[in-house]
C-alpha cells in the first residue's frame, strides 16, 4: 500500500501530499523547506488554474498591436513610446498579478477549506503564508519573463525594421544624388540617424526597468498578504492595498515634508520614519522614465532597490505572520 492511499479526500483534492506536509506519523519541525517548497507551487498551480495567464495574452495582443500604431513618428519617437506604453503595461498586470491575486489566496483556501487541512498536519501558520507569498512571487516572475521576452522581440525586431527603413532611404538618395557620396556632413547625418535608433532601441537597461518593475509587484504583493491577515473581505484587501500603493508613490514627498520641519529632531522626524516603515517608498523604483529616455541605471541603485525590497519583504511577511498566528479561523 503506497502513501497516497492514506491521503484524505481533501489531500487529493488539494495536491497537497502526506510526504510534503509531514503526516502525524513522522516528527514535526518547526521549519521545514519541504512543506514551503510545497505550498509554494500549490499556489503557483492554484492561480493558474484561476486562469489569471489569460491577461498575458491581452498583453501579447497590445504589444503587436502598439508596434504599428506610432508610424507617423520618427524612429527615436516610435521606440520610445513603443519601450513606455510597454513598460506601462507590463507595471500595470504586475501590480493586477500582485494584489487581485494575493487578496484573493487565504479566501480562496477558506472556501475550499483546504486552509484547515493544511494546518492540521501540523503545518507552521508562519510557513503556510511563506509558501502563499513565494507562490506568488513564482507566478509574477514567470509572468515577468514571458511579458520581458515578448517585449524585447517585439522592441528588437522593430529596431531592425527601423534601421532597415532608414538606411534604404538614405540608400535612394544616394542613387539619386551620387555626389552626396564626398559629403562629409551627409555621411553623419546618416550615422546619426542610424545611432539614434540603436540608442533607442534594445539595450541592456530595459532589463534595469523590468527587475524594477518586479521588485515593486513583490512589494505590494507582501502588503497585501499583511492586509488579507486582518481583512473581512476581499474587497477591503483590495482596496486598502491600492491605498497603500497610492500613498506609497507619495511618501518620498510626505517624508521631506516631516523631516524639512524638524531639522534637528522632533516630532515631525518620528512621524518620518514611522512612515517610512508603514508604507514603502515606491519612488525608488521609478526608473522607467529614466530607462525610456536612455540613461544608463547605476548597479548600486539596482543594489539598493533589491536590498530595499529584501527589507521589506521580511517586515511585512513577519507582521502577517504575527497578525495570522493570533487570528481565530
């Protein structure tokens, strides 16, 4: 008799295993990467099987689409708003990915009870909202590397297509013009043109905006796991978690505001930091205007964005943990 034989109706229906949960049979430890590696594709499966990869294809659609509709524009303006409008997009099903998602795993397990088979193994509360929150980082980041694949196609072969274009042009005129061959000015003129599409084209620095874009999503999807530990709705996860994207985009500027008025200490430089560690600061993954224009991204503020977000994904995850292990289920 094999071990699936003594799984539960709701085991099987869940995919969760004896072997990867620890049955009563076997000694209980308080930390087990097993289980979270467990839970951790549970909820990767569980939200593709919600069907949430179908907003990869409205991406796909737009993305094709907005390659042809900046034709009456220059080769550097088409490749720039071509690089925006796909950032943009890719930013906005990140953060859908990371707060519909997210506010929608502990209802969902609730509904379907899975939550208490879960628990009842026994399994850490810690560890099952560890799993929850590295499921769906794993869901993001494959969903991140489709929309950064397709991306940099598309960008790529309309740079081509660009440059193409450009050099027959240049090419015609000089057949119709065969002296502009000893102009010197015409010659630059025509490798500058060339080496402004290339400079607005695909370039190492897309990938900078994109881990932004990432890290970001990651953030918010922490915050609203913390929010879903305390919530009575659905609803009220999704909401409060946009709130808190909102103000986090803004706190950069509440945070001068308070410590501009306290140079020396004081209330206002309290009311600083505590804001600082309530909401996080958005601002410091605004690069993709930065990455569109064509400036190059420091690695050490890569650095610090990555650091940043390693920082508060520890302190969200420890607050849901200690908001969800004193919660009556």
């Amino acid at each position: 008799m094999n071990d699936d034989d003594h799984e539960t109706p709701d085991q099987k229906r869940t995919g969760y295993s004896g072997a990867a949960l620890a049955t009563e049979s076997q000694p209980h430890s308080i930390f087990s990467p097993s289980r979270i590696w467990a839970l951790t594709m549970h909820t990767f499966t569980q939200m593709v099987r919600m069907r949430v990869f179908y907003f990869l294809l409205f991406f796909s659609a737009g993305i094709i689409l907005v390659a042809f509709m900046f034709l009456r524009f220059t080769p550097e303006q088409e490749l720039k708003l071509l690089k925006d409008v796909s950032l943009g997009a890719m930013s906005l099903f990140a953060g859908i990915f990371a707060i519909a998602g997210t506010a929608l795993l502990i209802p969902k397990d609730l509904e379907d009870r899975t939550l208490y088979t879960i628990l009842c193994k026994p399994v850490p509360r810690f560890e099952y909202l560890l799993g929850k929150l590295l499921g769906m980082l794993v869901l993001i980041f494959v969903s991140m590397l489709f929309m950064d694949a397709l991306f940099c196609t598309v960008v790529g072969v309309r740079q081509k297509i660009l440059e193409k274009e450009v050099a027959v042009a240049y090419d015609q005129e000089l057949a119709k013009y065969p002296e502009r061959e000893q102009n010197e000015s015409w010659k630059e003129q025509r490798e500058e043109a060339l080496s402004a599409i290339t400079e607005n084209g695909l370039r190492w620095d897309l990938q900078a905006a994109v881990w932004a874009i990432f890290l970001k999503a990651s953030v918010m999807t922490a915050v609203t796991l913390l929010v879903s530990t305390f919530a009575t709705t659905t609803l009220f996860t999704i909401i409060s978690s946009i709130a808190v994207f909102i103000i986090g985009h803004g706190q950069h500027l509440g945070r001068s505001y308070f410590l501009s008025g306290a140079p020396d200490g004081g209330l206002e430089r309290a009311l600083a930091g505590a804001l600082a560690v309530i909401f996080p600061d958005f601002h410091l993954y605004d690069i993709v205007d930065a990455v569109v224009s064509g400036e190059t991204i420091a690695t050490t503020l890569l650095l610090q964005m990555s650091g940043m977000t390693c920082l508060y994904l520890l302190i969200y995850t420890a607050a849901a943990s200690f908001v969800f292990s004193n919660k009556e289920l």
